[in-house]
C-alpha cells in the first residue's frame, strides 16, 4: 500500500546562488531551468533524457543551464542541486564538466563525495545548515576547492558496497568477502578508519533505505519491512535513537511541499514546463 504523495520532495532550501532539495516519485513532463542542475541518486539509479533523445540510466549528472529535459525518479531518492551558472564554483564545474555538451554523467554515486549519516542527517532535520554543508562538500569537489583525502581504499569499497546493496544483503561476512579481510579484522579497521563501529554504519544504511522506500510510496509499517526492521515500532525505536526523528514526524513534516529562503538575496530559479510545444513558467522564485 502506498500512501500517495507524488512527486515526494523535502523542503526546498535556497541560498545565495544555490537551492538544493531531496526528490522522489515522479515523472516531470519536459522542464528546463535557468540554473545549472545536479542530480544525484541516494540509493540506485534515475532515468534520465533530453528532448530529442532516449531514455538512459544515471547515478549522478551534471545538467546545462536552460536544458529542456525529463526525469524519472525510477523508484528511488535524488538530491537535486540547482546552481547559478554565473557563480564562479559554477564556472570552474562548467569548465570541466561541460565543455563538450549539455549534460554530464559522472561514474560516482553521492556516497564518493558524503557518508550515510550526513546524508540522513540532512535529509531527516529541517535544519538548512546540514543540507548546506552537504551541498557545499559535493560542490566544493566537483569544482576541485575542496580536495577529498582518500580514506583507506578498501574501506571507501566497503562503504560504497553498504550504501548501495539491500539491507537484507548486507552482512558482515558479505562486505568482509568484498574487502578480502577477516570480519574481525574488516570490524576493527573500519572502526580505526571512520571513528564509526560497522555495526551502527550498517544501521545508519537501513534507516536511510527504509526513509527511502517512505519517499518512493511505502507505508512506514511496509519500508520497515523491507528494510528489514522487525516491525515499524522498531524501525521508529531505531531511527528516534541513531537521528532524533521518527518516521511519522518526517512525513508531517514533508507532507506539504515547503520552500525556505536562508538568504536576504536568494538563488533566482525559473522552471519552465512544455507541453505539447508550449511553454509556460511553472515556478518562479528569488
């Protein structure tokens, strides 16, 4: 059973420059935007084309300002960042990205550039700051201002591997076999690594999918299921526990489509809807 909502958006945060919000269940009609687009998948994969092309799978893109373009969610979360292509960090990922065509796909998923728990974090708290901070990292490497030091290579594999594989798949022996270590010893140096227990990161991943799955249509009791939760009443224990909000406090909080301007002078934003070869200004802001 699903509850309905579609599409299934968070609050809409705009900054100076830059907007950002977390996206599901939907099927735009032709758009195009007067800003610079990323979208980045949460947990698999979104459908993806421009007019005049076909269909094509992406695990993140970079997207030309005023491209004319639809998106399939594809049962699954994006985090959608709009950026003033005059900006200078949009110039630098203009350079490099975009010098050859109007969109971008890159080899990366969100988890190269944040952890699960900052992304939950931003994702469940309606607290602007943790959504911008998130933004301003992925930005930040994207344009090469912020140099990601590698972590342990095969720790960064194994928590790519967490992030992207069903809860129900991931076990300890499952990640251990992917990093070719001994579980005990795959335990202590992730430990060592990320300042985390593997125990609580595994858990961090099953809340974020179950969170997911509420966005894409599951009921709570269904998405706790899936998850792999016993039940809802454990999947709110857990997830009151590990960030401070319960399942049912998400969605009061998401269930009305809400935008916040955190600047005296924020991004200006148009989207244009086209229909049947007619263009018309959907939403307009800044």
């Amino acid at each position: 059973m699903k509850h309905g909502k579609s599409p299934y958006t968070s609050t809409f945060y705009m900054w100076n420059g830059v907007a950002a919000f977390f996206y599901s269940s939907h099927l735009t009609s032709f758009h195009s935007h007067n800003t610079m687009q990323l979208v980045l998948d949460t947990q698999t994969d979104f459908r993806f084309k421009v007019k005049g092309s076909n269909w094509k799978t992406y695990k993140s893109l970079i997207i030309k300002e005023n491209v004319i373009h639809q998106l399939d969610t594809n049962d699954s979360v994006q985090l959608i960042i709009y950026l003033d292509a005059e900006t200078r960090i949009a110039q630098a990922i203009k350079s490099k990205y975009l010098t050859e065509g109007e969109i971008y796909p890159l080899d990366l998923n969100i988890y190269h550039f944040v952890n699960s728990n900052n992304l939950q974090q931003a994702l469940l708290n309606a607290e602007p700051s943790l959504l911008e901070n998130l933004v301003n990292r992925i930005l930040g490497s994207l344009s090469l201002e912020i140099k990601n030091v590698p972590d342990d290579e095969r720790i960064l594999k194994i928590e790519q591997a967490i992030s992207t594989t069903h809860p129900e798949k991931t076990t300890i022996k499952f990640l251990a076999d992917k990093a070719c270590l001994s579980e005990s010893r795959l335990r202590s140096l992730f430990k060592d690594v990320t300042g985390v227990s593997l125990y609580r990161y595994i858990l961090w991943n099953k809340i974020r999918y179950a969170t997911n799955q509420i966005m894409t249509g599951y009921t709570v009791n269904d998405a706790a299921i899936d998850a792999g939760f016993t039940d809802s009443s454990h999947f709110h224990k857990m997830m009151v526990k590990m960030f401070g909000v319960s399942p049912s406090k998400f969605l009061k909080d998401n269930k009305e489509d809400n935008m916040v301007l955190c600047d005296q002078s924020p991004l200006h934003f148009e989207t244009r809807v086209y229909n049947k070869g007619r263009r018309t200004i959907h939403f307009k802001s800044g």
